[in-house]
C-alpha cells in the first residue's frame, strides 16, 4: 500500500484523506490544530449565534470515521528536493510515496494590525471578537469599522465575504437590541470597488444594502495605519473606530516561504492544472501536490481562494495520484471549476452569489436563505463525519 503524507487539517487536507483513503492509500496527516474549523459558518461565533464548539469538528473523530493516521503537531520546514518533512518537535517524517501540502495561506502584515482583530485569521479570534462587540454593547454605543485588504501580488488571496456577512449579522443584532441607532458602522477598503470580482449586479445590491441599513462606506483610500482609536489612511485622514475589525489579505505560509518548493510572487505553491508541484529544476521530485489556499490559483482574472475549490482540488489530487499508480491517463484539472460560490449570511436572510466565465449573478433569498447556509454546516459536519452521505461534488 503507497504511503501518502498530508499538511494541513483544513478542507483541502481533510478531503484529499477522505478520497485517499476510499482509494485505499496508507494516509498520515499532519496538523498543528486538533480540530477541523469549518469557516464558512464561524460568523455567527461574534454574535453569538454559534458556539466555538459548534463550529469544529474533533479531528480524532475524523481520524476514526476514515481510517487515516493522525499527528497533531506543527510543521516546521519541508525540504522537497530530499522529500523530508520536519516537525516542530524535530520529528522528521521522510517515509511517504507522496506529498500534499494543504497547510492554507499566512496574512498580510499591515501597520498596527494588532489594534484589530479578523473573523478570517486564527479560529479563536473569533471569541475576541465576540468579547469586544459584548463590551460595546454592554456600553451601548459607539463606532465599529469592518473592512479587507488585498495583496497587489495575488488579487485571488483577497477574502472579503465574511467582512459583509459580520457586518451585516452586528446590524441585526444591534436592531434586535433595539440600539442599533447607537452605533455607528462602517465597511472600509481600499480598493474603490470593494466585492467587485463578485459581478456588477452584486455590487450595485450591496451598495443599496448599504444605504437602506444606514451602514457608512469609505473606499478607495489606501490604508497608512490601524491606531487605537481608528484607522489612518494614506490622505493622512482618520476614520475613527471603537473596535476594527479587518481582514488581510492571504499572503503565503512562513514554512512555504523558507522552503525549496516553488512559488509565486506572493509565496503560494506553484502547481500545475492537476495540483502537482511545477519544479523549473527537472531533478527536482514529482510526488509533490498542494491543494487549497496554500497553492498559486491560474486562470480567470476574478478567481478566489475559496473552500469548494479547495475540495475540487483535494478530490482531483486523490483521483490523480491513483491515475498515476495505475498508469491512467485520465487526469482531473481544476482550473474548468473555478468559480465564485456563497450564500452570503445576513443574519435574517442571506443571498445566493455565483459567478463563472459566463454568468455573474447575486439572488436575494430572504430568511430561508439563513436557515439554508445553517444546514449547510450541519450537513458538512455530518457528511465528514460519514454520518450522513455525501451530495456530489459537495
Ligand atoms: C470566515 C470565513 C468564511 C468563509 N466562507 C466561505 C464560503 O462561504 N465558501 C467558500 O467556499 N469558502 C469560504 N471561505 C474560504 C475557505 O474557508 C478557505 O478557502 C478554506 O478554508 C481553505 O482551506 P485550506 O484547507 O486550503 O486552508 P485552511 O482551512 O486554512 O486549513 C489549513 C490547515 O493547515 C493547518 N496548518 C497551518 N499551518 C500549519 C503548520 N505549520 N503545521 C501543521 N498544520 C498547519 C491549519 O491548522 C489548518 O488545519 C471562508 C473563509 C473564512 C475565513
């Protein structure tokens, strides 16, 4: 049996050992979190919809649902041209047929980026977050900024979804409390067109959201610095704020940095149409794959890191290592796949965004629209879990 050797615990690493392990390969994974973090719904975390608890999934429980081996530590460097792994606590893992690098993606360092706190950055901040609305709303006033960044070396590392969903869930949380009045809220970017990979229409939607919640917008200026008591842009001008919160942009991970793998500008993984590592350098090994927000995405001009094409991509490494083992021919690309997927949460409703190379289009879907990205998490716990079957290509 071929032994294959997975970094990262996130949807990207998950999948590629579910589908391993259906094509019956020795599979050890590697992640420095014991638990799985589905994302997509730790929005509701901040406003108290969901527990932190509600939001992971025990990797052990996973471990055991499919079979694979688990070592919960963190990876300190990778040495591709050797095919050698290393772990924090100087474990050395050499012994593996193949390599998936599934570690996800660093942030972007901004000036002052620790007077705020991103919903996107590590799992428990999404409770500091929750901590400072609490204590906001236990004063009962005051101005609260919720904006992202992009990374000019990779426009697909940008995330700006979960900044509109927080957003608009502390509107209806705020109103709910009936001292939504009290608060001043603002969405920032510095790009003049914030959310514009999304489509025209989405974009003209989101600018009478906007100004139907009385919800401030200030794009377009460059970001200097984030203070205490603010942010300070380019203009020298400061857009006050009681509590930031901002997500950076996606820039590559430290270990991909320091390490002999390939990569773009921005230090993501640079694989080709299959996932499989693209060394200039022909000595250089082949067995190596990333999948996910760790790998430089090509194609479309909009595309953007999301968590179904990490999937996509995690089924088509499983699918391509055994084409190879075989001799098979009938490798799987994930380029055709992209596309710009969500329900973006509004917290008494939601809508449905989608755009390809043909169609852009945002569809409203109010209150049942909640209820159906709820299901979703629930689904994806319970389908991980292979409690519940899988729905294709989902
Ligand atoms: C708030 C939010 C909402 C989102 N909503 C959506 C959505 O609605 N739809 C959608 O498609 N996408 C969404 N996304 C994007 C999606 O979550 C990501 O694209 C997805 O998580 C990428 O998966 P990944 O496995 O590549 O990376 P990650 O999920 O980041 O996983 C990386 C894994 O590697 C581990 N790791 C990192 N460094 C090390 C190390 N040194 N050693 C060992 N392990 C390590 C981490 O612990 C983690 O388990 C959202 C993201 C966020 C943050």
């Amino acid at each position: 049996m071929k032994k294959v050797l997975i970094l990262g615990g996130g949807f990207a690493g998950i999948e590629t050992a579910i589908y391993l392990k259906k094509l019956h390969y020795s599979v050890t994974l590697v992640s420095d979190r014991d638990y799985f973090y589905i994302y997509p719904t730790s929005i509701w975390i901040p406003t108290g919809e969901s527990t932190f608890e509600d939001v992971c999934i025990d990797l052990q429980e996973l471990k055991e649902a499919h079979g694979f081996k688990l070592i919960v530590e963190e990876v300190a460097s990778i040495n591709a041209k050797e095919n050698r792994v290393t772990l924090s606590n100087e474990q050395v893992l050499s012994d593996y047929d193949y390599l998936v690098v599934a570690m996800g993606a660093s942030k972007m360092k901004h000036k002052g980026i620790e007077n705020t706190l991103s919903i996107c950055g590590t799992p428990t901040m999404s409770l500091k977050i929750k901590e400072k609305l609490d204590a906001l709303m236990e004063k009962g006033s005051g101005k609260i900024c919720f904006g992202f960044g992009g990374n000019p070396k990779d426009s697909s590392a940008v995330r700006g979804g979960p900044a509109f969903e927080l957003l608009f869930n502390v509107h209806n949380l705020l109103k709910k409390k009936g001292i939504r009045n009290n608060f001043e809220l603002t969405f920032f970017a510095p790009m003049a067109q914030p959310g514009k990979r999304m489509g025209e229409k989405a974009l003209k939607m989101m600018d009478t959201f906007f100004n139907k919640l009385d919800i401030k917008q200030h794009f377009g200026k460059k970001i200097t610095s984030f203070e205490k008591n603010g942010i300070v842009f380019e203009d020298e001008t400061l857009l006050e704020s009681d509590f930031t919160m901002f997500i950076p942009a996606g820039a590559g991970h430290k270990v991909i940095f320091e390490s002999d793998l390939p990569k773009n500008e921005a230090g993501f993984i640079r694989i080709d149409d299959y996932c499989n590592v693209v060394f200039e350098d022909e000595t250089m090994p082949t067995n190596i794959y990333a999948v996910g927000d760790v790998a430089a995405l090509e194609g479309a001009s909009w595309k953007a890191k999301q968590g179904h094409i990490a999937e996509v991509m995690a089924r088509n490494t499983a699918h391509n290592i055994a084409q190879k083992d075989t001799n098979g021919r009938d490798f799987k690309g994930y380029q055709e796949h992209l596309n710009i997927l969500c329900v973006m949460d509004s917290g008494d409703g939601a809508s449905f965004i989608y755009r390809d190379n043909q169609k852009a289009f945002m569809i409203p879907m109010p209150l049942f629209g909640h209820w159906l990205k709820k299901g979703w998490g629930t689904y994806c716990r319970y389908s991980k879990l292979g409690k519940i079957p899988r729905i294709p290509g989902m």
